[in-house]
C-alpha cells in the first residue's frame, strides 16, 4: 500500500487515483457478504490488534487511538485538531497504513481546488470523449492534512462528499467505496492564515480529539525509539478493508436499549437548553453518538450500549459542533467544560434493559 500525495501544486503534484466507485452505482449496504457477521470478540480482538499497530508509533496516546477506531467503526470521519508537531499528520498517516486498502492524502493549501478534491472532467482527444478524473477523494482512507488551510470553497468540497459518500462532476455521481473515512487535521483557529470551519462542516465530524503533548515517559519512549529512523516508515498493515467493512456490519449489530436511547436525547436536548450555548447538538449528533457508542460497545467485545459509553464519548462528539455565548465565552469557558458540565448534570437511566440473551439484529 502506498500513501498517495496530492497537493495544492495542481494536477502535476497528483498520483494515480485510487479506486473509483462505479458510475451510478449505490453502495451495496454494508458491503459485506451477507450471513458474515463476525461477532463482537472478533471486534474487539481486530480493534486491539489495529491499536496495538498504530501505537508503535504514536507513543502514550492509547485514548486518541481507540478513539480514532470507534469513528472508522461507526463509519464517521475525525478532526484532529491541535497545536503544531503533537503527532495529528503521523496518528491519521499510522492508521491509514495499519488498514490495506486505498489512501489518500491531501496537503490542503490556499490554493487547492475543489476539483482537486473531487475531481474533474478532461476531454480525451483520442477518444473525442470526456473522461472523468477521480479527485483525492477515492479512497478507503483520505487524510486531510490542515483543511483550515484551504479556502471555504475546496473545505466544503470535502465536507459534501464526506456527508454524502458520494462525488457528483458534471452531472455524473460517482459513489464512494466503504469504508470511507476522512481523518483530518487542523491548527487551532487562532493560528494565523487559516479559514475556520463554518458550524456546518464541523458538525459533518462524528468525533473531534485534540492529541494533548504526551506525558514524560511516552515523551522519553518517543526519544529513545524515534531518535534514529521514523518506525512509521516501515510499519505494515494488519487489517484488511475487507475486514473493517466486516466489523462495521458487526458494530451494527450492537444493542441499544429505549433508555440509553433517551439518554442520549437528555444529553443533546440540554445542549441545545443550556444557558451557555447559542448552539446546541443537532440530531445528527444524536445519531452520531450512539452509532459511536455502538462501536465503542463492540471494541470493548460487548454487544450492548451502555449509559457509560454515551458519557465517555459525550465529548469528543458533541463539544465541537456547539457554540458557547458571549457570555461563557468572556468567563473563558471552553466547549469541553461545558458540555462535561452537562454530562454530570443529566441523570443516568438507573435501569438499563438486559439485553436479549442472543445478540439482538441491528437496529
Ligand atoms: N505522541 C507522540 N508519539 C510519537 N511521536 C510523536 C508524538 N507526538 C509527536 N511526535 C513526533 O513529532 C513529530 C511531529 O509530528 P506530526 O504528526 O508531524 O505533528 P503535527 O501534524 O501535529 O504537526 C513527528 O516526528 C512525530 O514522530
Ligand atoms: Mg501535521
């Protein structure tokens, strides 16, 4: 597997595509076979095996991995967003290589375009025909390294094919393969000469994880295993995108009793009351957590939701896609903080249904 590069250099900086999707074609469901569900110790066990992989490179970071695993599992995408040099651009680079499937990389700059993105329509002489010319986009994995580096017009290229899974040039749509994940990063938006994700397109995020500077025995472990080559160069993949589509289809299976569900309702619901937020979490929040509580359920080899697994995950989902007040704002009070807050605040169900004996069908 190669990490294929495409950069605001233009057409010139651009390798092969990787594997367009049929023309017209829509994704056929989970894109497993059918009758394969694997269980959900199979889960487990190939989540640990991936974490294990990329965690011989991205030192004391084991709660940025397997956050990073949930959303491939819950078929969402991840904004790593942090200061310079904490390790964003090598986590979504060791996870694209620890799966064997088609990656992409996009350098977003201020003057990549969105066809850049999506790709473009060329006519080929020979043929007297137009041919299409798949953007970075086609592929299993795209990494997309700064997106707040490039202009509104490509961000949002991005964010409708990510929220779409599908690609539409010239009147032709073009649907993406699963599994289809974008990982990407970006520098805090004070940082000079960046353009801001607009609410909309931070919303299409499943999750947002900031790295954090590793503590000082994983910063000692960092010196002494990466003082001579960079272990990313010669790490191998262990999984296959046959495979992730596998345990997508058995993250499905997980069980979600009416009460977690009304947790999780409670959690957004008050977001959207709080008196510290002008903007509180949309419904595709709400989905969005639970199919990541499914996926967290299934890493950890249970086949059923748990109130624990909404809160845990409460802020990686919500904070990003909700906007403090003016007032919360003055008092410095980070999005973090206040969704937290709401986690105490807002009763846990006390009586969670047993799950059925058997796993019970995706729901
Ligand atoms: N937790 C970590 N574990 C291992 N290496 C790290 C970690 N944090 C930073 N590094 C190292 O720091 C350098 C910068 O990482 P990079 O991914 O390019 O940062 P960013 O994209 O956040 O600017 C890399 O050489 C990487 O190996
Ligand atoms: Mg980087």
């Amino acid at each position: 597997m190669a990490l294929q590069e495409a950069s605001g250099a233009g057409p010139a900086g651009r390798t092969s595509p990787g594997r367009p999707a049929s023309t017209g074609s829509r994704p056929d469901g989970d894109g497993s076979a059918p009758g394969q569900r694997p269980s959900l110790a199979v889960v487990q066990e190939a989540g640990n095996r991936i974490a294990a992989n990329i965690e011989r490179v991205i030192d004391g970071k084991a709660e940025v991995v397997r956050l990073a695993l949930v959303v491939l599992l819950a078929e969402g995408h991840l904004l790593i967003e942090d200061v310079p040099g904490v390790g964003k651009t090598k986590l979504a680079k060791a996870l694209a290589r620890s799966i064997d499937c088609s990656v992409r990389r996009i350098q977003f700059t201020p003057d990549l375009l969105p066809s850049d993105v999506t790709g473009v329509s060329v006519y080929n002489q020979e043929s007297g025909d137009f041919e299409f010319r798949p953007g970075a986009v086609f592929a299993n994995l795209v990494v997309g390294d700064e997106i707040n580096r490039a202009s509104p017009k490509t961000q949002s290229a991005l964010l409708e094919c990510m929220e779409e899974r599908q690609v539409t040039v010239d009147g032709v749509t073009y649907v993406l393969e699963s599994p289809f994940m974008v990982v990407a990063t970006q520098n805090p938006i004070e940082m000079e000469g960046t353009y801001p994700l607009p609410e909309a397109q931070r919303d299409r995020f499943t999750a947002r994880v900031s790295m954090g500077y590793p503590d000082a025995a994983a910063e000692m472990v960092m010196l002494v295993d990466h003082a001579g080559s960079d272990p990313l160069e010669t790490l191998e993949p262990v999984s296959t995108a046959t495979e992730v589509r596998a345990l997508i289809a058995a993250v499905h299976g997980a069980h979600v009793s009416d009460a977690v569900r009304r947790y999780a309702i409670d959690l957004v619901n008050t977001t959207r009351r709080s008196a510290d937020l002008r903007l509180g979490a949309s419904p595709r929040a709400t989905l969005q957590l639970l199919r990541a509580a499914k996926a967290l359920s299934a890493l950890e080899g249970r086949s059923y939701v748990l109130p624990d697994d909404l809160q845990r995950l409460a802020l990686p989902v919500l904070a990003h896609r909700v906007l403090p007040t003016a007032e919360a704002q003055i008092a410095r009070r980070s999005t973090d903080g206040i969704v937290a807050d709401i986690v105490r605040r807002v009763p846990i169900p006390r009586s969670v249904e047993a799950p059925p004996v058997r796993a019970a069908p995706g729901r």
